[in-house]
C-alpha cells in the first residue's frame, strides 16, 4: 500500500510539473505583452554641439572646481556658450 501511494505521489508531481509547459506549447494562458508594449518609452538624443559640461572640459573657464563640481551657468563663459548655441 504504502508502495502504490508514493508512486501515486511522484506521478503527481511530475504531471503538475509538466502541466504548465504542455498548456504554454497550446496557446494556452500567456503573460507575454504585445509587440508594441515593448518598445522603451525613452529615446536617445545626439546632440550636434557638446553639451555645456564637456564643452567646458575643453579649456573654458567656466568657474567649476575639481573634477566632480558642476558648472556655473551663470558664468559669463556659460552664457556666451548657451547664446552661441541657440542662435
């Protein structure tokens, strides 16, 4: 009896094992998203002139110390550098 009961017990086992990957080869209940849902939502952008911080790594003066310190935009340098770059 107690024979008959594990093989019943493994053989359980396997099929719930089993009963996803047959049921996902028929078509059956998927969670995959439809193909235009997985297009990012973000875009990248190549700017034709260097941005105002690499830009100022070139040489400019631009009143930031060390190397991690961000720029003053309002620097004369930044701001002739913006106008420049929106004309």
């Amino acid at each position: 009896m107690n024979r008959k009961l594990a093989i019943f017990t493994i053989l359980a086992l396997l099929l719930s094992l089993l009963a996803p990957a047959v049921a996902g080869a028929q078509g059956g209940i998927s969670d995959a998203r439809p193909a235009a849902a997985r297009y990012s939502h973000r875009l990248i952008v190549e700017l034709q002139a260097p941005a105002l911080a690499e830009w100022a790594q070139g040489g400019v003066q631009i009143a930031a110390t060390g190397p991690a310190a961000r720029p003053d935009l309002s620097s004369p340098a930044a701001q002739q550098y913006v106008a420049q770059l929106q004309a």
